[in-house]
C-alpha cells in the first residue's frame, strides 16, 4: 500500500481519532476557532474582512493545525498521518462585524445549527 508523506500520529492519537469517530457514529469531528480583533486599538487594526485574512495567512507557519489535514488509511490498516493541505480563505475564513459582545453572545454566533 503506497503512502503519501506525511507526519504519522502515535498510537494514543490515533486511538483518540478512532474512537472519537465510532462514538459519533462515523460522523467526523470539526476543529474551530475564532478571533476577536478590537478594531479601536493598535496601529494596525484588523477591520476588514482582507484585513483579516492576511492577518492569518501570515502566521499559519507558526500554526502547523491550520496548514494540515488529517488523512486516514483506506481500511484504517495503519494509523492517520498529517498531510500538509492548502488554505481556501474563501472556504475557511468567515469575517463578521460584531459591535459590542458578550461571551455568551460570541459563543451563541458560532454554535453550529440544530
């Protein structure tokens, strides 16, 4: 069976993956994060959606999650491994106006739909 390259996971991980995975039912997990920029402050505010996107293109070097996805072994006859994968901006970057917020609210905005 021919591999692609890629960083394998340890044995722990991925039997966190495989677990997690069976006890959803097959449906795959989601990572998600959101950032809140204060748009009054600093000199070089985040206060635009493009502002936004370059703000994070310019630092997934340091984040190797958001430059890398997951790959399973057909049949799961090995362990997952990372593979390095583009980012879509367009895909995976949503910018929204907020005004002022709580907590709650933030988290309100970003729950996933019932």
């Amino acid at each position: 069976m021919a591999r692609k390259s890629g960083t394998g996971l340890s044995a722990r991980d991925a039997v966190y993956v495989f677990g997690d995975e069976a006890s959803r039912g097959d449906t795959p997990s989601i990572m998600s994060h959101f950032y809140v920029f204060d748009t009054r402050q600093g000199r070089t505010p985040v206060a635009t959606r493009a502002h936004a996107v370059d703000w994070i293109l310019r630092r997934t070097h340091r984040t190797p999650a958001l430059r890398r996805r997951l790959h399973r072994v057909p049949g799961d006859l090995d362990y997952p491994y990372w593979v390095e994968a583009g980012i879509d901006p367009d895909h995976h970057i949503e910018f929204r106006r907020i005004g002022q917020t709580t907590r709650t609210h933030l988290h309100r905005l970003f729950e996933p739909p019932r």
